[in-house]
C-alpha cells in the first residue's frame, strides 16, 4: 500500500458514544517550524539515522507555561549545519521563539532520547540526552541558559555509545535524582553499512548493555550498574526507558522496552539492588510467548484500580500490548480482549494513556511511521501513516477514532516521539510529535463540552524537587485513578510534569501522594478545574485558574 494512499478508517464496534476531543495541528502557526533531520528524506543508509528521536514538555524557566523541546539526530556525507535539537520558549499567546542558541543547547549531531528533572535539586529542571557517539548532562543555569556539565558530573564515557532511554530516578530513595540509560547496540568506529536494499540492525548487532548512575549529591554521578545488578542480563536493544512504582511497595522500578529482544522489568530490592523479572512478571514477550519489537511505553491506570498498567507498542504486523497489573506487579496482556489487537497496520512508537476528553477514562493515543523511506511506495511499505486513537469506553473495553477526533488524528507522517501536555493552559491535554524530516507537529486540543478536570503538580522536599517517582491517586465520583510522575515515557520523550485527570461532571476530589520518600499525604474536598500545588508535607501551597 503505497503511504500517499493510506487512509486510517475507522475499526472496531462503533459505540455511538461522542467524543469531544478534537484535534488540530498548529505546529507551522505557533513556530515550531526546524525541521528534525533523519537521515536523508529518500533514503536512509544507517540503522542510527532511522531510529527517530524524542521530545519534552518542560518548564524550563518556571514561569508557568510549558516549554517545547525538540530532538534531532543528522545525516552522514552532508550534515545539515542548522540540524539541532531545538529548544521553544512558550510566548504565552499560542506561539513560541526558538532560543536554542540562546539557551547554550546548540548541538550538530546524533541525539534519541530525553529525561528532564532538577539533578542538584536548586529549584530549576535540568536535561540529559542520549545519542550517539556520546550522551549528554545540561545544567540549567536559572537564568534562561544551559551548560553542558557531562564531563563534570562524570557521565562522559571513554567509549562510543549508541543511547537511547534514559530516566531520572530515585532508586535509593535519598533525595537526589539518579540516572539509568539504555543502548540500543554496540557500535564501532563507523556505523555498519547497508545490506542490499536494508540497512544492518538491530538483528546482527551486539547488544546495547544498560547502565545505573547513582547521585553523589555533589554535582556528579557514580556508575553503579554491576553493584545494583542492572549489568546481570545479557542486555538487549534498548529503546524507551520508565522508572515507576509497579508493584505498590513505594520503591521505583525500572521497565525497559527492548526492540527484537524481550523486554527488561528491573524490580527495585529496596536495598540498593535490583533483580530483573521480566518473564516471570509477564511483561518481556507479547501473550503468545513472542519476542517483539518493543518501541514506545505508556503507563496509566487503564481500569481504574489503583495500579500502574502498560501499553507498548511495536512493528507492523503485530498488535501494541496491554499489561493490566494486578496491583502486586504481576501483568497479563490483554490487548485483544479490551479491543487494541484490530490495529496491526503501522510500525508504532510514540505512546500514551491520557484523558484526552475529560470525561474520567484515560484514553489510549500512539504514532506511526515507517523506517525506509525508499520503500516508502512498495506494496505492505508506508512509510508515512496516520496516527492512533482509542477512545476508553468506561467497560474495559476501547474503540478506534478516526475523523472524531478532527483531521489532525488522520493527517500522514512519518513520526517517531510524542509527548503529552496542557501547553496553552486551558484544562486540557494537547499532543506534541517529532516527524522524521520535518518540523514537529502540535496537536493543539479543542475539548467540547462541560467535563471538569484537575492538574497537580508536585514539590519535592524530603524528595527529589521534582518529584519524580511520586504516585498520585485520585479519587472521583465512586472512582480512582492513579498516576505516576515519571521521567520518561511514550518513545523517549518526556510529558508534562503537572499530572492531568479528566473528572467528567464530578467537581471535587480527593488526592492520596506517595512520595518518593516513602511518606503518604491525602488532601480532601478539592474543587475541580484548577492547577493546585503540593508541597511535600506541606499540602496545597498554591493553586491557579487556567484561562
């Protein structure tokens, strides 16, 4: 099928039901025009120039309003001189200024993946990067720049790396922001050349090895991945990275999708240790046994029990996953009995759960693209394809959208991360996607309709500033959500740091936090409809009407 025809119809039983969610892309209006370079547009040569990069909504100048980060890797033989990760100062109106050069964040090169969080704990978010020959640590200066500080921190390795996930994390539970980081493969000097009409990778390759950086506390990191036992397994091609609280016991744990290889769940000892339990958890493989070729990952609460689920995306042919948890970290894959397994279609990797109607049911939203743009007109071959919605029907059971939701949702791209936030501040949740060779699209969200909301955002004090680790859970009208303040997650791309839940009528809420100290706050009678602020021990130390 060639990709200039491919028409994403609707599947699935038709409930009826409206949504009133609708989605336009906004992208070339509000100045998110650089493009993000991935190799060449008609032919890609190298399995690092097809892998696509991540994005981040992140306030990196705390004035309130989400800023825009967007990744870009190059291309072999002529590099681009103006290829860069970009970095969007949020006007406020709608629009945003590139201040990358002004910002320090300037960089010619192969860069993947994205974590935000407040490393040194001084108030202001910093970013690493993954990418390749070398990662990267950018302290933010509070003052609206950036320094690189790899070397300093102790995060530069004397080897090349090919990275890709990483996430902040407090493993140990001490206050400080810790680092994992995936590899997808061992590279050498040069990257392996094409086989035929295909370039080489990841099957062939040797495996990407994981790796544990422990926070000193004093601006650097120590490499403890053999001491935790993150170094124990084989390894595997590593792409997003999660670090969340899975099995309900307060300490974090690591899930990492692997491409081709089974997927690694490190589950936290809580003495500094982590055992990987993948298999036996029942989240390595797809529910037929199947190795799978593991891209995006999204975490949220699908059934409304209280405990952390995954959706993780993969290769055509082969249906995205669903892992309901059973609340002690054990998972089964139910994506075909709650309806995902009719989209097989399109290579998937950007992933979310999200309450994109507020109507109290977090929804289900992904993107596609395909990684041979050669091929791009050969039968079975998109390369540019639609992107993915499942509307969360209150059952268990979800349905595909497709003009419901507004032409953003049908437009065709070749898309790799996405990230999910309110960047116009009006109480819903808007879609930020990087398209390989071209600019970013910004799927801006006009909700229909009366449903309520609530945004939380989290101060680490005891914690990590940023508060990452933290779980938040709601409860609504006879229900409960939970949500989990992460590091990273859809395809090594970063969301909006100030949870969002959809109320639908129900206009007050009680919240229940557990820190990621340990410690567990509940706060009651809050009123729907504004962003509170929560301080740890402290309670609700501000709130705010969005417009």
């Amino acid at each position: 099928m060639s990709s200039r025809h491919v028409k994403s119809v609707p599947r699935g039983t038709k409930s009826g039901l409206p949504f009133n969610a609708r989605f336009i892309d906004i992208a070339e209006n509000s100045g998110l025009r650089n493009i993000s370079i991935c190799g060449h547009p008609k032919r890609v040569d190298y399995v690092i120039e097809a892998m696509g990069c991540g994005a981040a909504f992140l306030d990196y100048d705390n004035d309130g309003w989400l800023d825009v980060l967007v990744l870009s890797a190059s291309r072999f033989g002529d590099p681009p001189t103006d290829a860069s990760n970009r970095l969007y100062k949020n006007n406020r109106n709608g629009t945003f200024t590139d201040v990358t050069q002004k910002a320090g964040l300037f960089h010619n090169g192969y860069s993947y993946g994205v974590t935000v969080g407040d490393f040194n704990n001084d108030g202001f978010e910093d970013i690493f990067l993954t990418g390749w020959p070398h990662n990267a640590l950018y302290r933010n200066n509070g003052d609206g720049t950036f320094t690189n500080v790899t070397k300093d921190a102790g995060l530069l390795t004397p080897e090349q790396r090919f990275g890709t996930g990483c996430t902040f994390l407090d493993f140990d539970r001490d206050g400080k922001l810790d680092l994992f980081v995936s590899n997808y493969v061992t590279y050498t000097d040069k990257p392996f050349p094409r086989d035929g009409d295909r370039f080489v990778g990841p099957r062939g390759l040797p495996y990407g090895h994981h790796s544990l950086y422990r926070n000193n506390g004093d601006g650097t990191f120590s490499d403890v991945t053999v001491a935790s036992g993150i170094a124990k397994p084989a390894g595997g091609f590593g792409l997003t990275a999660v670090a969340a609280d899975f099995d309900n016991d307060g300490w974090t744990d690591i899930y990492l999708a692997c491409d081709s290889t089974p997927s690694l769940l490190f589950q936290n000892n809580r003495d500094g240790t982590f055992s990987e339990q993948a298999i036996e958890r029942g989240v390595a493989l797809s529910e037929d046994g199947m190795e799978q070729a593991g891209m995006g990952v999204a975490v949220g609460d699908i059934r409304l029990d209280g405990s952390l689920d995954i959706v993780k995306t993969h290769y055509a042919n082969d249906r995205a996953a669903l892992y309901l948890n059973n609340g002690k970290g054990d998972f089964r894959d139910a994506a075909l009995r709650c309806g995902l397994g009719t989209e097989t279609r399109f290579i998937s990797w950007g992933a979310g759960i999200a309450d994109l109607d507020n109507d109290g049911n977090p929804d289900i939203f992904w993107v596609t693209g395909g990684v041979y743009p050669e091929l791009a007109d050969k039968p079975g071959e998109p390369y540019k394809s639609p992107r993915i919605l499942f509307r969360n029907l209150g059952n268990g059971r979800f349905e595909e959208l497709t003009d419901e939701a507004g032409p953003a949702i049908d437009a065709l791209h070749c898309s790799r991360g996405c990230a999910f936030g309110d960047f116009d501040n009006d109480g819903d949740v808007d879609i930020l996607i990087v398209n390989q060779n071209e600019p970013p699209s910004l799927l801006r969200n006009d909700i229909r309709g009366k449903n309520n909301w609530i945004k939380i955002q989290l101060i680490g004090v005891a914690s990590n500033r940023s508060a990452i680790g933290s779980k938040i859970t709601v409860h609504y009208g006879g229900k409960i959500q939970t949500q989990a303040l992460l590091g990273q997650s859809s395809y090594l791309s970063v969301n909006d740091r100030r949870l969002h839940f959809g109320l639908g009528s129900v206009t007050s809420i009680d919240i229940e936090i557990r820190w990621p100290s340990g410690e567990t706050e509940r706060i009651s009678n809050v009123l729907a409809n504004q962003l509170i602020r929560v301080t740890e021990g402290s309670g609700i130390t501000a709130t705010q009407q969005l417009k």
